[in-house]
C-alpha cells in the first residue's frame, strides 16, 4: 500500500521505516500537518497517517475523498479529533493504535508531578547560574498523601500502580472499576467526593461531550485547597481560564500539563522567536507553579516502536481482511 504520513517529524520516521523493512508498504514522509489545504498531497496514495493534532473535520474529510483517500490510520489511541459521521458517511474508514506503552504516558504524568512537587524546574535554573540557595523549593512528602485518579483505563492504573508504590493513598473515578486496582487497595469515590479528598488529582480519561470542561470552576471549588492537577490527557478536559484563576488565588497549587486545549496551533512547533497569540497559554507558561510539556507523554522508544508496528500492521492486517475490532474506529 502507498500511505502519506501527516506531521512527520525526524524522531518518528525511523521507527516507522524500521516496521516497514520487508518494504511491504510504500511510505511518504510529510511534514506538514493536516489540514483542508494540504489534503491534495495525499493524491496517488491509497491511505493517509495522521497523528493528534491533524485535525479530521468535515472539511479536511471532504477533501481527502476528493483525491481518492478512503482509509485514514491514526498513529494515536484517542479519536476526538475525527469527526465520525462524517467520515462514515464519505466511506472513509479510519483506524487507529488502540494500545501502546501506557507506562510512557504514566511516567511522564509521574514525572510532571515530581518535578512541580519538589520545584526541579525552579532548582534546574538557579543551579545552572551557580546560585545554591533553597528558599522557595520546599515540597512534600507523596507518601501517604491522598492521589485522585479520574479514568482508571490502561493508563489510570500504570499511574495508579506507581502512587501506590510512593505509598500513596489511590482514590479513582470511573464509570468503569478497574478489579486489579480494587484488589490493589485502590477505593473508588464518586466524582464530586474524589475531588474534594485528593491532594493531586491526575486525569486519564478520554475527552468526550461528558469529560469536555471536566475541570471547572465547580470542581475547582470543590477541590482541596493547595492541591496539585496533572494533566496528559487532552486539553479540552480544563476550562483553562478558570484554571488560571485558580493558580491565582491558590485554589490550585500547581499545575502539569502535556496538553493544552488549542496546542494543534503551537505543540510540536518551534515559537521561541515569535510571540504567542495565546494569552492563556503564554501566561501558562510564564507561572512559577506551572510544567508545560508539549504533548510528549507518548514520547518513549518502546511507546514509538509499538506505535509504527501497529500502524504498520494495520495496514497489513487490511490487505487480508484480518483487522483486530478494537483498530477500527470507523469501518
Ligand atoms: P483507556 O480507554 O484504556 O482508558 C480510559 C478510561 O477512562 C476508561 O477506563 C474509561 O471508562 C474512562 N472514562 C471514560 N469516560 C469517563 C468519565 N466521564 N469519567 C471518568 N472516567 C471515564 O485509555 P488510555 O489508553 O488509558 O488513555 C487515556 C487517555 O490518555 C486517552 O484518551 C488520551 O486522551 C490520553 N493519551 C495521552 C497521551 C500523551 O502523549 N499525552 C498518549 C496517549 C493517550
């Protein structure tokens, strides 16, 4: 098969040549994202390979089929950026990598909340200028403090399994019980109770109608005062302004984000020589009790190599008509 791969960048491209070295498939590599205007590029391939950000809205879906594209491969788990129906009724099937190295997202979720917690992005800076001082870092202890976790899939439990290795007291909200977590000691709370009883809250739950503006203004009111959100989800689960007015007034005492809610335009860019039309994600990142990462928390070799296998696979898979069900989103 002949496939065009959308937003392709240097650190991707191995990994997918490496899935591909029976040279069964025919890859372009493109740099470019996504979008109604650079559709026409996917013209000669018989599929195209999109990740997060590449947006595949009524538009971009019309044009794809306007120059033959009737299969999109997602190299991502998460589907919101598709717009199903659309693509169901242009018969467009779309197939995506259902599972990958949770423990990539996991840890980094772990590691944005280690670093706020014990202030490494402040203590990195002043070392580097050879000022030794302390004042300032103070962090806490995790062990024994109370980590909320809201979707408790296959990421929610690999973070869920490192807190409860910290000693942590794991509380989790899902419609979903995760057995292994309960047997794990992990107590499963409604929302509004795991909220007011975390002193970290951390989400791996999909960005649906339900979960879009999880984080409020209600639940931040409900929250702990001081406590600590961590966010490697999508960035449609925070209503960002009033997470911002939360720093503000303490309501929130850090915040560690992979994912911003408009980061198609920015994350995976390079901006450090423009300003930032964003005013909410530029004073995002300019708060001392802020970890912006920019969506990164996939970025693992093991994470890549079963990202490319599967894709890869995928289209393998399709040429025999033996397609796992959980690959498909639209079939
Ligand atoms: P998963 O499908 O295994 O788990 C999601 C869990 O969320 C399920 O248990 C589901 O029941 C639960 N859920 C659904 N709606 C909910 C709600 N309203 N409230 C609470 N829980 C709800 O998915 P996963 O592999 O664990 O991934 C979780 C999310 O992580 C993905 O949806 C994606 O947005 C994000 N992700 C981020 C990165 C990154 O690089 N930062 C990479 C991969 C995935």
């Amino acid at each position: 098969m002949k496939i065009a791969f959308y937003s392709c960048h240097s650190y991707e491209q191995p990994f997918l040549e490496a899935a591909n070295a029976n040279g069964r498939h025919q890859l372009t590599f493109l740099h470019q994202a996504l979008t109604p205007q650079t559709a026409y590029l996917a013209a000669g391939h018989q599929a195209i390979c999109v990740f997060v950000n590449d947006q595949l809205d009524q538009l971009t879906l019309k044009a794809l089929a306007d120059v033959g594209i009737r299969l999109v491969t997602l190299r991502c788990t998460g589907y919101n950026q598709v717009d199903v129906q659309v693509a169901q009724q242009l018969g467009i099937r779309v197939l995506r990598v259902p599972t990958y190295s949770p423990h990539s997202v996991a840890e980094h979720a772990v590691t944005l909340l280690m670093a706020l917690n014990r202030k490494i992005h402040k203590a990195y800076q002043r070392t580097k200028r050879n000022n030794f001082t302390l004042d300032g870092l103070m962090g806490f202890d995790l062990y024994g403090k109370r980590i909320g976790i809201i979707g408790t899939g296959k990421i929610g439990v690999a973070f869920a399994r490192i807190m409860l290795g910290f000693g942590c007291h794991v509380l989790a909200y899902d419609k979903v019980r995760s057995a292994v977590l309960q047997q794990l000691g992990v107590e499963y709370l409604p929302l509004d109770e795991l909220l007011a009883e975390s002193d970290v809250i951390s989400l791996h739950c999909p960005l649906k109608s339900d979960t879009y503006h999880l984080i409020n203004t209600a639940a931040l009111a409900r929250m702990k005062p001081g406590a600590y959100l961590i966010n490697t989800s999508r960035g449609g689960l925070l209503d960002t302004p009033a997470v911002l007015k939360a720093l503000q007034t303490g309501r929130l005492g850090a915040l560690g984000m992979d994912v911003y809610e408009l980061e198609d335009e920015f994350f995976f860019s390079d901006w450090s020589d423009k300003e930032l039309p964003d005013a909410d994600l530029n004073n995002l990142t300019h708060q001392p009790n802020v970890l912006v990462t920019s969506h990164q928390g996939f970025l693992t070799r093991e994470a890549m190599q079963q990202i490319a296998n599967t894709t890869l696979n995928n289209l393998t898979y399709l040429e025999h008509q033996r397609l796992p069900d959980d690959c498909v989103v639209v079939g």
